[in-house]
C-alpha cells in the first residue's frame, strides 16, 4: 500500500476549496489522501495562481501533516507545469514559450530562463517541474508546435540539453535546483490528424531519426523523470507500450529515473484507446509496460486497483 501511493499523483483540486483570493485546504479530505491512501505526489494549482504566501501555506501544511502521520514519513514530492516561467506563482518571472526563445538559436539564455524559473519555482516551495518539452514540432497543424522549440532535432536537443541543465544544476538539494522532466515520449508532436493527443504514424526509423535523439540526449544528461506521449504510435498507445517504455527508454537508452504518466492517461487506455476492457486492467497494461508514477489525477482507484492486482500475484 504504501509503495502505491508513492506512485500516485493527485490534483490539488481533490483537497482544497479555493476563492478568486483564497486557498483552503480541506484537512480531512487530504488526510484521506495522503495519510489513509498513502499517496506521494500531489500537483496543480485549482483556479487560479498563488502569491508565494498562499504556495508555502498549502505545501507546508501538506507537509506537516505527511511528516508528522504517515509512518515512513517520505516528504510529500509537489509537482507543477512551468514551462515558460513559474506562471502558477503570482509575480513571477515569464519568458517566452520555447518556440521563440528557439528563435534566438542561444543555449545560454535557455539555461538562463531556466536558472530563473528553477530559483522561483523553490522560492514557492515545489521542487518537480513538467518541463522541458524535447518533442520535435514536425506537424505544423498540432495546436501545441508553440511548446516545442521547432522542428531541428538538433535545436530541440541542444536547447532541452540547457533547460535541463539550468532547472537540475549539480544537484537537486541545492535550493537553486528543482527535479525536471523531459516530455513527452515520444511522437506525441507528430499527430497525423494535427489534433492533440491524436494518433500518429511514425516509420521506425523517422521515430529514431527525428523524435528520439532528443530524449537520448537527455537521458545521458541524468535527467531524472520522463513523461509519456498521451497518444498512440501506429495503433499502440505508448502508456501500454512495453516496447517503447522499457525496451527502448530502459534498455536501449539506460534511463533509470522516473517514468510519469501524462494527465488522466491510464484511465484513457479504457476511455479512449480502447486496448483495455476496465480501468483495473489499463492499471495492469500500464505498470506492466513500465509506469512508475501515474497522474491519476482526481480520484483513487489506480492506488486501489493496483494493490489488488499485486495481491493477485499479476
């Protein structure tokens, strides 16, 4: 039970109770959480961004109660999406989206950037970012192109490479640093249709061409998590691709970090991949092929389906 909640992630959303000014968190509900259903890592923010007081109220809070309550006493891993800047942190410092800092062709100013989102992001008290984004924006119709820094694998390589170095630094206690997280692997930029989270047909050897060096780079940086393509790759959904989750990432590449989830996309094995007939059994497919940490992200049965299962012997 315990090891299950440590690869559980939940929204914010699930406890707290939030005013255009104010952030509440429910203790009860969060203790159901993180305290009875022993859940690691929560994320987001619900409405709206939060001044730095409001961030070190609701994660200190959070921390308090995991520190003092849960047996193992692992501190809770907050996560958030900054991809640009710490939008999420009212006051910030925004830059902008990699498509135009790629335009100025400048590693340094990438690593710059991301120096500066790293010291904000600790400054709010969270120390996991969703970013950078390491796909290679080859469909001109994906409504996302402006997340990634283009369509030149060697730019995209070069300037995840910086970002990476500028949010880890040497070392992730350093209070500088916060952990990041290449995404989204892989060919989730090149949908055939254009539309998000859309199916793609990619030849092996355009996936290994265009798609895969930037990762690869990434992973012998020491990157230390790794989020997946929500999508299907010539029919397979890559949550459930054993193949490309630990052939490929594992074994090929020697990635040793953290595999996450994307948004609700086990659940989607079911919902819209239609590969798996129940949610319990897209939990099975999923941690088989090779996810360590699903965001889940609003409610608890990935922790419950998947104790079942290992008491099942599955």
């Amino acid at each position: 039970e315990e090891k299950v909640g440590q690869m559980t992630n939940i929204t914010i959303g699930m406890v707290t109770t939030e005013t255009p000014n104010t952030v509440l968190l429910d203790e009860e509900k969060l203790r159901n959480v993180i305290i009875k259903n022993k859940v690691g890592s929560l994320q987001n923010v619900n409405s709206h961004a939060y001044t730095l007081e409001q961030w070190h109220n609701l994660i200190n809070t959070v921390q308090k109660i995991n520190m003092n309550e849960s047996r193992l006493k692992i501190p809770l891993l907050y996560a958030i999406d900054a991809v640009h800047g710490a939008n999420y942190t009212i006051g910030s410092t925004l830059f902008p989206h990699n498509l135009g800092l790629a335009a100025t062709r400048n590693t340094a100013l990438a690593k710059q950037s991301a120096q500066v989102t790293a010291k904000e992001i600790r400054a709010s008290g969270i120390r996991y970012n969703f970013s950078p984004v390491l796909d290679a924006g080859r469909q001109p119709l994906w409504p996302r192109l402006g997340e990634t820094f283009g369509e030149d694998i060697y730019l995209v390589k070069e300037m995840g490479l910086a970002e990476i170095d500028g949010y880890e630094g040497k070392n992730l206690k350093d209070v500088n640093n916060v952990a990041s997280c290449m995404k989204h692997f892989i060919g989730y930029s090149f949908p055939t249709s254009g539309r998000d989270r859309a199916s793609a047909l990619i030849p092996e050897i355009t996936l290994r061409e265009y798609f895969l060096p930037s990762f690869e780079a990434a992973v012998k940086a020491g990157a230390h998590t790794i989020m997946i393509n929500s999508a299907d790759i010539n029919g397979e959904p890559v949550h459930a691709s054993k193949y490309l989750l630990t052939q490929v990432l594992r074994n090929e590449l020697g990635f040793k970090g953290v595999i996450i989830s994307d948004w609700e996309d086990v659940k989607k094995l079911v919902e819209r991949h239609h590969v798996a007939a129940s949610y319990k059994e897209a939990v099975y497919q999923s941690v088989e092929a090779g996810i360590d940490l699903c965001i889940v992200p609003m409610d608890l049965d990935f922790t419950k389906y998947l104790v079942e299962l290992v008491k099942e012997k599955r």
